[in-house]
C-alpha cells in the first residue's frame, strides 16, 4: 500500500524517538520506545520493533531520493531474509559496481588508500590504448599517468610504494565511446578489484542473473594476466608482485554455463588465457612450484607490505629496533629504504606477503612459514583448474584445444590431476587425524593445524567418499557453532597465549568463501542434511544481525555468539554507514543469495520467523 506522508518531518520525528545514540541508525542498541505511529489525513499504521522500525527509516530515506511523498507499507513490513535478498539484488550489486573510466573514475580516485594529493593510475607497458586514453583524462581528473616498465621487479614496486595508486584495468570501446569493464569491489576500504573476491562476488552475480557483469569481472581479469602477468590481489600499485588465490577456471566456467547461448569462442579465449595463468604464475619451477610436486604461495617484494595498518609490526620490531638502539619508527624507515640489512626481517617479510597472496592475512595457522608450506587449499584450486580444463576440453572442443603452438587434450590434463591427487594424499593426508593438512616441504611434516581450510578436497573433489565421510564425522563438528563454520578449530589455537593477537581468519571468526565452499563439498558427497544446517545457521546470523543491526550485512562475523562485533585486526568492514546499507559487503552478499537457493523451503520459512539454529539441529 502506498501511504502518502511528510517523508522529511518523518524522517526526523523517527530520529528524534528512536536514534537514541545519534548514529543516524535504528539498532537493538538504541532506547527509545521502538514504536512508532505514520499518519496522514485518513490512516495511521503502528510500526514496532527494531527491525521494522529501522525498514521504516531505510524506506524513508530511498522515498526522499526518489522524491516520493509515500512510501510502500509492504516493504516496511517484508519478512528479513527475503528483505536482504531483496536488498542485496536491487541496491548493493549496483553500490559496488565500479569503472576505470571517465564515469567511474572519481570514486575509485578519491581513496584513502592514494598517498599523494595528485591521484596516480598506472598503465601497463603493453597497453598503449590505455595510456593515451588516461592521459586525455588527466587534465579533468588531475590525474598523473605513468606508464609502468616492460619488466616489473620488486625493486620498482618498493619505489613507488608510498604513493598507493590504482593501476589500470580492461578498456572497450562502445558506440565509439570508450568505457571501462565494470567491475564489483568487495566494500567499504576496499575500493578496488580484488582476487579472490571477484569469484566468489560472481556467484551471487549470476544468481541475480547479472551475467553482464560477471563476464565483465572475467574480462577484467584476462586483462590483468596478459598485461601484469597475474591476477592481482587487487589493482593498486603495491600489489604489483602479489597474485591470490586461483579460483579463475572456476569462474570461466560459472560464466559460459550461464550464458543462454554458449560462446565457445569467448570460452577459448578465455581458457587461452588461464593456462597462461596456470602456467606462468603457478607451475614455473623455483617460484610457486615446489620440488615435491605440490604448489605454494610466494608473494616477492621488499621491506614492509605498504597496507597495514601503522604500528602492524611493532611487535617484531621492537626488540630489533632496541637492539640497534633506535625507536622502532627510525629503525622501519630505516630498513624500508635499505640502509639497515637485516636478513631475519627479510625472511619473516616473505612469509607475511605469502600470508596476503593467500587471502588468509592473517592467521595462526600459516604465520611466520606460509612460504615454506605446501597449503591444502591452494593445491586443492590447481586440482579444479586441471579437471576444469580436462572437462571442458572434452565437452567444448571435442578434446582438443590448441594454444601457443601446443595441443591440449583431456588426457593431459587429467593426469596432471590425478598426479596432483596422489601427491595430496602422499604428503597432506593425515589418516591418523582423519584430515587434510598443509606440509611444510623443508622440515617434511605437516602443519597440524585443524582449519576450514582442510575442507577445500571436498569442494575441488580429491577426497575419497571415505576420507569425506571420515573428516565429516571427526573434524567438521570442531569446527561448527552456533552461526556456522569458524575459520579453525579453537584446539588449533591451544598454544597460542591469550595476550597473542587474535588473528581474523582464525575461531571465532567466520567468513563467506569458507561457508561456501563446505556447502559445496558437502553437497559433492552426499551429505545433504548438514549443508542444510550449514547454510541455515550462516543465513541465519546473517539475518539475526541485520535485523539487530539497520540492515548491516559486514566483513565476517564471530560464529560462536552470532554477532558482527568483532575484535580483531582490522575490525570489521562494511559496518559503518548512515541510515541504509549501500553495499553490504561482496563475498557475504554473495553467500547469502547461494545460501538462500539451496535451503529448503521449510527452513526458509523458520529463517524469516529467525527460529534460533539451536532449537533446530541440536
């Protein structure tokens, strides 16, 4: 029903009553009367609760942007979980779409991340069109355009670290105007295209049925391997010599499923370009390559990652810094620009970038030794790559795909894969454990260290219907809580004192790709009814806090007590906003839309009444 009111006066009546704490939001935390009554010359409706009341407010404020003088009683009143679909669909997809183009420029230039007050882009050495596109904008934008060397060396990155400027992505040219490949940034401070993000963002792309999109998110990334020789963690300069974690084949494929009418030429475009991938960045020998077969993360660079947050590594350091006899300031300048040698830091620093080419920055679990580990998950995505392209081959190409003078059949890459298998069974398998876990290749042990991680053979199919069924029955339940999958078990951290640091990626905390990718594995093999416990606890918490909370749908959240408070580095992004959502959060908008097509309907009904998970399955 269209109710005709003051949007204005209303907007701030509702204020006045309800926002207790003046942060322009409604929230279990506020302590006024939680009802209030809209009334116009003929009716007057009662809304009451946290939840209702902060829909009213979100609703208010959509009417004065629209320059309505009413607003839709049923959206106020929507059941939450089919709120946040909604939401997330119509508003957030759309709040976190960007362009590297002269409509879209602006938002990503003006970033906190820009270190210096002329915003800087960085065109690839290859990509002539988009130099002199940028340097026409230069004038409008205040823009410098530096054009990057033929040969990228971590030496260079290390120069241009203090300047934190964006680098360039993917060009077209429409209707004789050119314009920039959309892309979907996770949120909040991460206002740039990130690695492994961008798969799991597609996902709920392609749920929403943005194929568009999703495809331009795929472009963007072939351009980033054949202009600066990866994926990037994200496109800002410090991240120039830093990949993350592979999941491109996963999402080519995601892609060309979707399409109503296959573009297999697009598809070996595409394929083209992801064996370049796996063979350049992944399988040249003495990078992330190891001796034994199995794969690692090893980010280059110099001195001290550029991102952190100020006083990050005060804690490694201080007792160098007191040794030297200078502040811990002097000594980090110092060594940032190579005037102190100090082969400890140098060693620690390979290990911390390898924790951010991970996606796992940070974590108990890989700190200190992530280049010297053979990591389950990573090994676990180049197993997807190589019966990726085994399966697509086949099916697409009648088993054959020719690429730089070389032919490609499912033969080859199928025996890659079951290379690869034999080789995770040899040296990450723990039968007495009943687990999958990383190993470090110079002290030949494995790395017992139970996380969400392990799970990752389940996703990518390695296991065994056996060795699933044991990791199910044995390992999952250390993991599970009352909003769903903690990043590891608290077990792992039973050495860890409790003035250490808590690290995010670790328990209590809960992320979307871990959730996601456990659905998967469940659902791979047969285990039905816990992916439906899985999912309904995730959705749940969501829900609950976004109930609680004036939509807010965040970063991650502490599964033990179902909240998004939580307190660890970094804090939590997409929590600070005024009067409605944006953009909530990529990966976690994502989770929720593929969490919502797999529940079934008798658990969405009990998600919309949010019946506790406890009450459900224990």
């Amino acid at each position: 029903m269209k109710f005709k009111i003051n949007i204005n006066q209303t907007i701030q009546q509702l204020l006045d009553q309800e926002d207790t704490d003046c942060d322009k939001r409604i929230t279990v935390d506020d302590k006024g009367p939680k009802h209030f009554v809209l009334k116009n010359s003929s009716a007057e409706i009662a809304v009451e609760g946290t939840y209702f009341l902060s829909n009213l407010l979100q609703e208010l404020v959509l009417a004065k942007e629209n320059n309505q003088d009413f607003i839709e009683t049923e959206s106020v009143f929507e059941l939450p979980a089919n709120r946040i679909s909604k939401m997330i669909r119509n508003y957030f997809w759309e709040g976190l779409t960007r362009t590297l183009d002269e409509k879209g420029l602006e938002k990503l230039l003006l970033d906190s991340k820009s270190k210096t007050d002329k915003p800087i882009i960085y065109v690839p050495f290859t990509d002539d069109f988009g130099l002199q596109y940028y340097q026409k904008l230069a004038p409008k934008f205040n823009l410098k355009v530096v054009q990057l060397p033929e040969i990228i060396s971590p030496e260079y990155v290390s120069s241009i670290n203090d300047e934190g400027g964006i680098l360039a992505l993917a060009l077209k040219t429409e209707d004789q105007n050119v314009e920039g490949f959309p892309f979907v940034v996770p949120g909040a401070r991460f206002n740039e295209m990130y690695g492994w993000d961008s798969y799991f963002e597609n996902i709920g792309l392609l749920i929403d049925k943005k194929l568009d999109l999703a495809q331009s998110m795929v472009e963007n990334f072939d351009y980033q391997i054949t202009h600066y020789g990866k994926i990037l963690n994200a496109n800002r300069s410090y991240y120039l010599t830093r990949t993350q974690p592979p999941f491109y084949s996963s999402m080519i494929r995601e892609v060309f499923e979707a399409m109503p009418i296959k573009d297999t030429k697009w598809l070996h475009e595409k394929l083209e370009v992801c064996i370049k991938e796996y063979e350049t960045v992944w399988m040249e020998s003495g990078k992330r390559l190891t001796d034994n077969g199995l794969n690692r993360y090893f980010a280059q660079g110099i001195g001290l990652p550029p991102e952190t947050e100020a006083g990050h590594y005060d804690e490694i350091l201080k007792p160098i810094a007191e040794a030297a006899n200078l502040s811990i300031p002097e000594y980090e300048k110092l060594y940032y620009q190579r005037k102190i040698e100090n082969k400890t830091l140098d060693a620690y620093f390979v290990h911390d970038r390898s924790v951010r080419e991970s996606g796992h920055d940070t974590s108990y679990r890989i700190e200190g030794n992530c280049a010297d580990l053979n990591i389950v998950e990573l090994n676990a995505m180049l197993y997807k790559y190589e019966t990726d392209f085994a399966e697509l081959i086949a099916l697409q190409f009648d088993d054959k795909l020719e690429y730089n003078g070389k032919i490609y059949n499912q033969k080859y890459w199928t025996e890659k894969a079951e290379n690869r298998k034999k080789i995770m069974n040899q040296l990450l398998w723990n039968e007495q454990e009943s687990c999958f876990f990383d190993f470090d290749f110079k002290t030949k042990k494995q790395n017992i260290f139970l996380s969400a991680t392990s799970f990752f053979p389940l996703w990518a199919k390695i296991a065994t219907q056996e060795q699933a069924d044991k990791m199910i029955e044995k390992c999952l339940p250390k993991l599970i809580y009352l909003g769903g999958i903690a990043g590891c078990s608290e077990e792992a951290l039973s050495n860890i004192s409790e003035d250490q640091m808590q690290r995010q990626w670790d328990f209590p905390n809960g992320w979307a790709p871990h959730q996601i990718v456990i659905w998967q594995g469940l659902i791979n093999y047969g285990h039905l009814d816990k992916a439906q416990e899985l999912i309904y606890r995730w959705l749940w918490m969501i829900t609950k806090n976004a109930s609680d909370y004036n939509g807010t749908v965040p970063e991650k959240y502490d599964v033990v007590i179902a909240t998004h408070k939580v307190f660890a580095e970094y804090g939590n992004q997409g929590t600070d906003f005024e009067y409605i959502s944006r953009e909530g959060f990529g990966w976690m908008n994502a989770s929720f839309q593929l969490g919502l097509t797999i529940l079934n309907e008798d658990l969405k009904a009990k998600l919309n009444q949010l019946v506790n998970p406890n009450d459900l399955f224990n």
